[in-house]
C-alpha cells in the first residue's frame, strides 16, 4: 500500500463514510494513480481535466460512477492533501 493511499484511507475513516464508500474513493484514486503512471498529489490540475474528459468521452462511466470518481478524487485533494478544490 502507498503512503498516499493509506493517508488517504485514515482520511476517510473518521469522516464517517461507509466502508463501500471508503472503497470507492479509494478505487478513484487508484485509477487516476495508474491512468498517469504516477502518484495522485503529482497530477497537474490539466491532467485532472484531461482525466475527467477521458472518463466521461472514452470509458463511457455512467454519470453515478463519473460522480464517485469525482467526489473520490476531490476528497483526496481536499482531505488528505490539503488542497482547496476551488484553487483547482
């Protein structure tokens, strides 16, 4: 397990998400982790819009799962990096 996902996962423990949905926000993370070879903090807020668009355009998710990805990869920036979603 990488330092991030586990950060990550003692980020959400505590929030009070179900343990599915803990998983899912992990699984987000992931993909966006493998989609670019790299660790998610190092992911450019272009690449995050190219990620998106890759999600929705080639993948074809379903808007449920597109929203996951989204909340998923938000709590990630917000909650475990300390990053502002509005500065992305």
């Amino acid at each position: 397990m990488t330092e991030m996902r586990k950060r990550m996962i003692e980020s959400l423990q505590p929030a009070g998400f179900s343990e599915r949905t803990q998983e899912a926000y992990v699984r987000a993370g992931r993909r966006l982790a493998e989609h670019y070879h790299k660790s998610p903090d190092l992911i450019t807020e272009e690449e995050l819009r190219q990620y998106f668009l890759y999600i929705k355009n080639v993948k074809k998710y379903a808007r449920p799962t597109t929203t996951i990805a989204l909340c998923g990869i938000k709590f990630f920036f917000e909650k475990t990096l300390g990053t502002r979603w509005d500065d992305l």
